[in-house]
C-alpha cells in the first residue's frame, strides 16, 4: 500500500509541474508585435484595423490550443491514476491478501477462506493456496480425532488394568492372611505341610508382589488422570444385553470380599455399553472394599420413573450396599464430582474419580444414579430397560 501511496505522490507533483510549463510556455507565445515603419494616417486606420482582427483570431486560437492542451493534460493525469488503480486491484490488493492470509494460516487460523479472483494475475496460485488451506484444516481435524481415539484408548486400559491389578492385590492379602495362619499352626506345634524356611519364603515373595502391584496401580492412576484431564468426550455405544450380563459380572468379582446377592434379577433387555457397565460396578464395588471392608450386600429389582414429557420409563436397579461407616450428610452431593475426595479417605490411595465415572458413564447411557447412607454407604444404578 506504501508504494501504491507514493506512486500516486509522483504522479500528481509530476502532473502539476507539467500544468504550470504548460502554462507558462503559453504565455510567452503571446508576447506583441512591434509596427515597425512610417505610414500616414488612412494607411495607419486601415492597418489597425486589419491588426486588430488579427489578433482577435490570434487569440481565438490560443484559446483553443489551451482548451485542447487542457484537456490533453486531464486525459493523461486520469490515465495515470486509473493505470495506478488497476495495479492496485490486479497486483498489489491480491499480494497483500496474500500475506494477510499467510500471517493468518502461520497463526493456525485454518477457517478463514482466501477469496479467490482468477482475474488477477495471482488467480491459479490463490485458487492453489485455498486449496492448500483446506488440506491443511482437513488434516489438522483428522490429527486432533487420532489424539482424541490414543487418549480414549489410554484411559480405556488404564482404567481396565485397575481390575486386575485389584485382584493380584486382594489375593496377595488372601495369600498373606494364610500363611499367617500357617505360622501361627506352625508355632503351636500343629503340623503343617510347609516348613518355616518355606513359609518364609513364601511370605516375603508374596510381600513383593504385593508391593509391585501398588506400584502398578499407582503408574496407571497417573497415566488415567493425565488421560482423563484432557479428554473431551468418552465414547459410549449401548446395545441391548441380557440382563444376566450383569449379575454375572457381580459375581466374577469375588476377590473384591464377600458379595452378597439378596435376590435374583429380573430377566429383562437392557440398554448398556457393556464395558462401560463393568467399569460402573468395578469401580462402585471396589470403593465399598476400599472404605469399607465389609460384606458387600446386592439387591435387584425394577423401577418405573417419569420422564419431563410425563412418559413412563422402565429401568433396571441395582443396589450396592456396605455396612461401612458412610459418607457424611454434607459430603453426599460432593462425592461424584471429578477429583473430589472425603476427608476420611487421605489414608487410601484414589484420585476421586470413581464415582465421578459411575455418574457419568450412568448417565450417558440413558440411565442414572444416586448415592445416600442407609446402615453403610449405598449406591442405586438405575439402568435402561429396552423397549
């Protein structure tokens, strides 16, 4: 724009200067003519006469040549500015579009579009550019999808390595318990099938597994908060499952203590992402051991709820209860809130995302949850019937 500025700066002092030599050569062209001579009287009138018509035609035609010249001079001075006009449009305007984009693309604003006039002389390569734009953008939406599906996968087997590493945790405890009791048989003189050395030796290799599997499950709770802090969204697809999935799920999870099943569930369709599901009830369960440590009653049963329209929904609940000393009266509303934690939990390790995970994958597959103290802590699963 500077150099289009100085262009026109040029061309108009340069079209004044030639103005005022126009001007000025015009006027010496009417300097007068001297008489020179001696003549009489008539012959004197009869010249002034012819002189004074001359001049009058003399000046008739500077007129004209002035008039022509002028508009001469007009022609050219709009010349100029309209060639300097349409270097503007068809060079200097889509250069610095150019740039402009360019700045804005460097700057990662991959949405803005790049107008596209093929009839300046940057047309193909503008038309090139925006397509270059738009493969930028594209692939820049497919990265960003790519990081998203990683850092679902990593959350996913974070999440899922916390079972089984629970498990080697609870039997390492079980195995422990044991051969306490076999050296306790051991130095009461009762026979036992293994020696001191051997329970020694068994103590101390269980010891060490005990203690690997902590560490474990501390690596993967990092790596599951480091995921979870920057997912956006977790994939949840329902499809419709016995409802005896979930019972059988219940049951798998013995190592976890002593599961009481009250009741048979109902035999029905239910609408659930089966992963999500077994993580809901891992990670309720495995809450009730960790706080707890008591027996872990399940009750079944069916349940029809109203939804805004006033339609009746059926839904599936399932009732996990300890006999724990539960969660305090102010903290209820809290305990499912992301990193949350009870001040009663600073001796166990957690992160406070277990129910915060039972919420929300609850809710997203169209069913619910909620969580109060009756004789221990107890959570309610509401799940969606099909149908």
């Amino acid at each position: 724009m500077k150099h289009i500025k100085g262009l026109i700066i040029i061309h108009t002092v340069f079209m004044l200067a030639a103005l005022f030599v126009l001007i000025y050569l015009f006027r010496k062209m009417g300097t007068d003519t001297v008489i020179v001579g001696s003549y009489s009287d008539d012959e004197l009138t009869v010249y002034k006469r012819i002189w004074d018509d001359l001049m009058l035609a003399r000046d008739a035609d500077n007129k004209r040549m002035l008039t022509v010249l002028l508009v001469f001079w007009g022609m050219v001075t709009a010349s100029g500015y309209t060639l300097i006009t349409i270097m503007y449009y068809r060079l200097v305007r889509p250069a610095m579009d150019m740039q402009y984009f360019s700045s804005e693309i460097a700057g990662g604003n991959l949405d803005i579009p790049l107008p596209v006039r093929k009839s300046n002389l940057f047309g193909s390569f503008t038309e090139s550019f925006d397509m270059m734009r738009e493969q930028l953008k594209v692939s820049r939406d497919r990265e960003i999808k790519a990081r998203k599906a990683n850092r679902d996968l990593v959350a996913e087997l974070s999440h899922d390595l916390k079972t089984p590493v629970a498990t080697i945790q609870a039997g390492c405890e079980v195995l422990d318990a044991q051969m306490m009791r076999k050296r306790e048989s051991l130095a009461e003189g009762n026979p036992v099938t293994l020696s001191s050395d051997e329970l020694d030796s068994m103590t101390e290799k269980v010891s060490m597994l005990s203690d690997k599997a902590a560490t474990i499950n501390s690596l993967v709770e990092n790596v599951f908060r480091a995921t979870l802090d920057d997912m956006e969204e977790i994939r949840i697809e329902t499809s419709e499952y016995d409802s005896k999935v979930l019972l059988d799920h219940i049951k798998s999870l013995q190592e976890y203590g002593n599961i009481v099943i009250e009741n048979e569930i109902p035999e029905c369709l239910v609408c659930i992402d089966k992963l999500r599901m077994k993580q809901v009830i891992d990670n309720v369960v495995g809450n009730s051991r960790k706080y707890a440590g008591t027996d872990i009653h399940v009750r079944f049963g069916m349940e029809e709820i109203s939804d805004i329209s006033g339609k009746k929904m059926r839904f599936l609940f399932i009732r996990i209860a300890d006999s724990g000393p539960g969660v305090k009266p102010e903290e209820l509303p809290l305990v499912s809130e992301k990193y949350y934690r009870g001040k009663n939990t600073s001796e166990k390790q957690g992160y406070g995302l277990g129910l915060y995970l039972v919420r929300t994958y609850m809710e997203r597959q169209g069913g619910g949850y909620e969580c109060y103290n009756e004789g221990g802590f107890v959570v309610k699963l509401l799940v969606k019937v099909a149908g």
